[in-house]
C-alpha cells in the first residue's frame, strides 16, 4: 500500500484499475489535500475511494 506523504494523516484509500498486463491493484492512502491533486483524482483509473478510518 501507498501513501501519499509520510508526513500527512491519510483520510481516503484509492484502489486503481490494474495496469495492463497486471493482475495487482493498486491501492493509496490520500491525505484531504493530496486527493485534489490531478495525480490522485483521475476518474478513470478508479475503481473505488473509501474513507479511510
């Protein structure tokens, strides 16, 4: 599991369509501010956004 910055409190978990060839889902833990980001919010490479406990 990825996280955007060591240094920010994760609020959401990403998981992301695999990459082609792939059978492994990506998965982020996004800070508030991070999931703004265009990195982080492109609609279609998402399969799911969870708030993150």
């Amino acid at each position: 599991m990825n996280q955007c910055d060591e240094r920010h409190d994760p609020k959401f978990q990403i998981k992301y369509v695999a990459g082609k060839g792939s059978n492994l889902t990506p998965i982020w833990l996004v800070c508030e501010k991070c999931i703004e980001k265009r990195c982080f919010s492109n609609k279609d490479e998402i399969l799911s956004i969870e708030v993150f406990v």
